[in-house]
C-alpha cells in the first residue's frame, strides 16, 4: 500500500483545441504514475457544438447535464480514451465550474489544483472565479500559455494570484515574467504522442475521407490549425495565402491542404483579400483545398503522411504543436522565425520564415480578443514565404533526408511521456515542500 498525492486537473479535456490536447497529454500520463492520484474537473470550451442530438459522431458522445436537459457532445475521441477521461472526473456529470448552474455544487479538494486554461478566457477571469469556487484547495498551479509579446494588465494580475504558473515554451516565461507576473514560472512543455505523429508510407495510408483532400499527381502541402474567421490573423492565414499565391499558379502543380474550421465561403473572402494583395487573376491561381471534417486523432496523423511538406506562417506559438506533429511525422516543416516554436525548430531541422517587422493587434483585426488588444505579434514576410515554398519543391529530396534524419531525435525529446514527467516531478516537489499527502492506495 502507498499514498499517492492527490492532483485534481481542471480543464478542456474532450476538447480539439490546443489546449485539449494538452490537457489530455497531461492527465492520461500523469493518470500512468504510481506516485500520483490524479482527479479531472471538466471545462468545455465550445459551447456551440453542444447538440440535443448528434446523428453521425466521429468519436465517443458525452452528456453534459445543464437546468433545462441534457445536452451531448461529440468529443470525436475514441471510446478508450474517454473512457480513461471520463474515469478521472470528480464529478459524476461533467461540470460548468463557470456555469452558474455548477457554481452551487460542492467540489470537496483533491490535493493541489492545476487551473489549465486561459486566466481570461470568453469575457471571464477564470483563474479568479475558479480559485474562489474550488477555494479548499492548499495549492493553485495556473497552467496557460500566450503567443504575443506581453500581457494585458488583467491577465497578469489573475496569474499573480495563483501559487505559480506553469507554461509551454521559455518564449512564454520571458514574456510573462517581463509584463510583471510575480508567482514562480516554470516551462512546461505537453510534447507530442509521437507513436502516434510518425512516419508511415503515403501507400499504407487508405480512406477516402483522407485521400480526397490530397492529388496524387501534385505536390501537396499541408496546413493544420485552429481559427475563427474573425480572428484569423494569429495564425497568419493571410501570409499563408499571399505567398502561396505569390510562388505558384495554375499551371504549377501544387496543392495547399489547409484543414482549420472555416467554412468554404470564408476561407473564399480570405483568399480574395490576399490576392488583392499579389495581383493575380483569379483563373490563374493555384489550386487550395479545404478540409472541414472532425477527425479522430489517429486520422489526423494520417493527413500528415500523405502531405508532402507542412507550413504555418503563424504570428505568433505558445508552442506550436502542428509544427512537432509535423516534425514528428519526418516531412519537411516550414514556420516563422519567433515565438514558441523556436524552442524545438531551428535552421537544422526546419525551413523557417524571416520576419517583416512586428503586427499591432487592436479591435479591428481581433474583434472577438480583447487580450490581444496592444499587444505585438511577429510579422512573416509572404515574400520569403513564397521563397520557402518553392524552395522546398525544388530541393525535395534534400529537405525531406534532413526530415526523416532528425525525426528520431525531435521525438525522443518532446514525447509527451518524457515532458509529462517532468511535471510529476514538479508535482511530487510542491507535495513535499507543502506537505500535501492523500490517501492510501
């Protein structure tokens, strides 16, 4: 018998987002620990595809029970891996701590707190509402991670009331300890499930709801994030298009696979704006394909082994998981020259873009994040974008010897169960020095 310490992980564990991934990185690996006794508060963060009925799901349904009914969501994961989610939370249906539905609800403390999300997330102080709800707890890690230069004031003031900040990458510890948030700062990489994101020949990849999207007869690169067509800027969706634009057109065969949630007619308005930019006619440009299907994360992987190179043009990572899918999968990655992504991608295993200057964020081009609002983004040239692409065509075999050479090497690092580790460490450390202790197991 052993007493394990106690861990409850509040978060957006079902979710497809950034965050989710993370989320789940952490708490099925630390869920692995002999050491640890990990419980899950469930936080979704897309209310919108909450469904009364879903008729077609790509993974395992989940009910949320809310005043007036019950309400199901697709979380297109796999049965198992819900099912191991679903085992680790507190509460019995999954829980709105910001639902004022929930708020009424007793939470009795398991251990220390992890509040993994954004500090302001949708109009809201999470971290302060949070601690204040799940106010019995001893200790209070803010788990978050930001991708410009600096902090609005309302975000450092909520970090500055937890115990300490856990982040993604030294580019988020440099930024946050600059704008004033006092608590420790530690960096905390997920990583990536690299049994998952690896190499597989284009011929083994079967289904048609994958190969659809890819021509055979082209080369193909991919894209893969998430975006809002109010706030698509960040992922530097406009650079992506004027530079592939600006490289190639119709008569080059190429393909751009870009699967984000964007509906056909908005990445239609993008591409319009971006071409204004290039000047070309609209007969005459190159081929861009959207992929708007929910996929499982095993399918995922697959879009990777049939591209043939990867690229974001994004203004700015907390980390940049894309990229280590990407990097992991052994293709050639191109991403900009800042931010997160920096701590894994460097001129030996990337194609990485020049910056053209900083990008102000205001109203007007984050109309939906106020927490961007001042703040600076980098700015990736299209030009050398449009370089980069075309460079990667003409010396394919080269770039994709040194993608398959340093494949191993990326992975080893930054698999999520060696980063996970690394957190239980710090976890097993607070427990000590805090003499937080649980239960017999």
């Amino acid at each position: 018998m052993t007493i394990k310490v106690p861990v409850t992980i509040l978060g957006c564990q079902y979710e497809t987002t950034g965050y989710g991934e993370e989320i789940r990185a952490i708490v099925l690996n630390l869920a692995t620990n002999d050491q640890i006794d990990v419980r899950t508060i469930d936080l979704p963060v897309n209310f919108d595809r909450l469904k009364f009925t879903i008729p077609n799901p790509k993974g395992s349904l989940l009910a949320y029970r809310f005043p007036d009914g019950v309400k199901y969501y697709d979380t297109t994961l796999s049965d198992d891996v819900c099912a191991k989610l679903t085992h680790l939370l507190i509460h019995p249906t999954c829980g709105f701590p910001d639902h004022e539905f929930y708020q009424n609800q007793i939470y009795e403390p398991h251990g220390m707190l992890m509040v993994h999300c954004s500090p302001v997330a949708d109009g809201n102080s999470r971290f302060r509402n949070y601690t204040s709800i799940l106010r019995k707890y001893p200790f209070y890690i803010g788990r978050t991670t930001f991708e410009a230069a600096g902090l609005v004031s309302e975000w450092v003031n909520n970090c500055n009331i937890m115990d300490e900040i856990h982040v993604q990458s030294t580019f988020n510890k440099r930024e946050f300890e600059k704008a004033g948030v006092k608590p420790p700062i530690y960096v905390f990489p997920c990583g990536v499930n690299s049994q998952i994101f690896k190499p597989r020949p284009k011929e083994s990849v079967s289904g048609d709801h994958i190969l659809k999207y890819f021509k055979a007869e082209k080369f193909n690169f991919l894209s893969i994030f998430e975006s809002h067509f109010q706030n698509y800027f960040r992922k530097g969706l406009d650079i992506l298009l004027q530079g592939y634009f600006l490289a190639f057109n119709s008569l080059d065969l190429v393909n751009l696979v870009i699967k984000t949630n964007l509906k056909q007619e908005e990445l239609d308005i993008i591409a319009h704006r971006a071409n204004e930019v290039i000047g070309r006619p609209v007969d005459n440009l190159p081929q861009v394909t959207l992929v708007r299907e929910y996929y499982t994360i095993q399918d995922l992987a697959l879009l990777y082994n049939v591209a043939d190179a990867y690229v974001l043009p994004s203004r700015g990572e907390g980390l940049g998981i894309p990229f280590l899918e990407a990097l992991c999968s052994a293709i050639p990655t191109i991403g900009t020259r800042w931010s997160g992504n920096m701590d894994f991608m460097n001129d030996d295993n990337s194609i990485l873009i020049e910056l053209n200057g900083m990008f102000k964020c205001h109203k007007g081009n984050f109309p939906s994040q106020q927490e961007y609002w001042g703040l600076e983004l980098a700015n990736p040239s299209f030009e050398d974008l449009a370089a980069k692409m075309r460079r990667t065509i003409d010396d394919y075999p080269h770039f994709k010897r040194i993608a398959i050479g340093r494949r191993d090497q990326i992975a080893k690092e930054w698999d999520s169960r060696n980063k996970v580790k690394l957190i239980a460490d710090r976890i097993l450390k607070i427990a000590k020095d805090q003499g937080i202790s649980g239960d017999l197991q």
